[in-house]
C-alpha cells in the first residue's frame, strides 16, 4: 500500500485499522447531553489516554465542555437507536473530536457505507479506504525527486535526513520538532515527541540566526505572535526541504520543493525566521 508516494508496510497498515476503528472509542459529552441521552459517561481524563487515541479522535480540539465520555463497543454501538446514533454523531463534530468521516467520500470504494457520519468498522478500512483517509490532508512525498548530489551534499550537516525522508512513523511519537532534530543527527529525536524546550536548547546550541532557502541545513521556525515556535522544517538544498507537518501517527516526514513547503506550512499570525545549522567543527 502506497500512501502519499510512500510505502506503507502491512504491519503498519493493520495498526493503522486498529487505531481508527478500534473495539472500544470514546464520545465527549457535555453533561447536559450525557442527560439527555440517558448515557452514563465517566469524567474526562485525557492524560490517561494513549497518545495513538489522543490523535486518533483529535483529543486535543474537543471542547472543554465536553468534558464527559462513555466509552462504546462496536456492539453496544450498533444496538443503540439510529436516531440516538446520529446525535452522538453530530455531537462529536460539533466538539472537535476526529475520526468521524463522512460516508459519502468513501462511497466509490465501498458502497455500501452510510452517506452521513459514521464510526469506522475494521471491514470497512479497505486498502483503498484507508490511502484516501490517509492522503486526505497531505501532500505528496518528492523524495524520489531529489538528486543525489543534493543528498551527499547535505550529508555532513543533517546525517539523519535521507533515512527519515519519506517514512512514516511507528505510531504517535515524533512531531516537527523531533523530525528536524533526528534529521541533524540528534539521537532518538525522530522517535520523540519533542517539547518546544529541547527544540529551542538544539537550535542554540547547533545553529545561528540567518541562513537561505537555497542552502543546505537552514531551518525554517514558524513562531505566533506570542514567540512560541510552532512548527519547524529543514532545507536540504537545491531547492528541497523535510518537515513532518504535523504531530499524528498518520502525518510521515516529507521532501517538498521549499516554496511548496512553505505555503503549505503558512498561518495566519505566525512569523518565518530562519537559522543556520553549524557542523561540529564550528561550535
């Protein structure tokens, strides 16, 4: 299965079904709700999730509000009355929680989906499913682009970057931050999620202010208005660079051409600086 120009092992497929289709899954109510439905919900605890859930259902934007949860099987879910089906529905996407498609976008490869909303089945995550969930937000992966001299020539400063590029990751540890930094070398940084205070401590201590989109190992730090860095890729040269755009398990590292980068990476608010990555030789 290819996936946004990248192979995606079988193993990793099947974790992939088992993460948005799941035996149990959360819904976030607000009180008032979990009343009115008459459903018996459990405080909301996100801490206590694993962070493939947290991703998988978009913990991190559901309303505050909803700070109740009942927890459902596929059976306890199939056994309640469609009217009360679509309410939890509508009631998911109006919270902020993910993972609740459309049917409609889907009903080419399996027809016999719901149009509405629905919850995923693990028959209904199909090879072919599955790519077009996964490839709905991104871009496709140029590494194949790339020559090899851009690859030898940027080599010295980012030893990680041909290994990460066009790869996925295992499961929901990596972000932006730790993609840059596993790219220059940095231990177990792409396996990490990577708080913004290691990200920083790594820029001082292995980069300058300045550097161009032309040249090899300038990072490109997007900060808000406030100065917090909110996303990072690298160059590597000849008009190439790498980023994982975002921090979920089904985001990999990918090499766009930098212009295409950027737009893609551009926000409302936020500020583009740069800094040159420095070999050890210069420190």
């Amino acid at each position: 299965m290819r996936v946004l120009n990248i192979e995606v092992p079988p193993q990793l497929a099947a974790r992939w079904r088992a993460w948005l289709a799941p035996e149990q899954q959360p819904l976030f109510l607000t009180a008032a709700e979990a009343h009115t439905f008459g459903l018996s919900t459990v405080p909301r605890a996100d801490d206590a999730l694993a962070p493939e859930t947290r991703d998988t259902f978009t913990v991190w934007a559901v309303a505050p509000q909803a700070d109740q949860v009942v927890w459902v099987d596929r059976a306890h879910w199939e056994a309640l009355p469609p009217g009360l089906r679509r309410a939890l529905l509508r009631a998911q996407v109006r919270h902020g929680r993910g993972n609740v498609p459309l049917g409609r976008a889907y009903a080419d490869l399996w027809p016999g989906l719901p149009r509405g909303r629905l919850l995923w089945a693990p028959e209904h995550l199909s090879p072919a499913v599955l790519t077009r969930w996964a490839e709905r937000d991104g871009l496709p992966c140029q590494r194949a682009q790339v020559p090899s001299t851009v690859w030898a020539g940027v080599a010295a400063l980012l030893p990680g970057a041909r290994a990460l590029a066009g790869t996925f990751p295992e499961g929901s540890a990596g972000n932006c931050f730790g993609a840059v930094m596993g790219a220059a070398g940095v231990p177990g940084a792409a396996q990490t999620w990577m708080g913004r205070e290691p990200f920083e401590a790594f820029l001082r201590a292995r980069a300058r202010p300045g550097g161009r989109d032309d040249q090899p190992g300038t990072v490109l730090v997007w900060r808000s208005a406030d100065g917090l860095v909110q996303h990072a890729a690298v160059t590597l040269g000849g008009g190439w660079a790498l980023h994982k755009p975002a921090q979920t398990w089904w985001t990999p590292r990918v090499v766009l051409p930098v212009a295409t980068l950027k737009g893609y990476s551009r926000s409302r608010g936020q500020r583009l600086e740069r800094w040159r990555l420095v070999g050890p030789h210069m420190r």
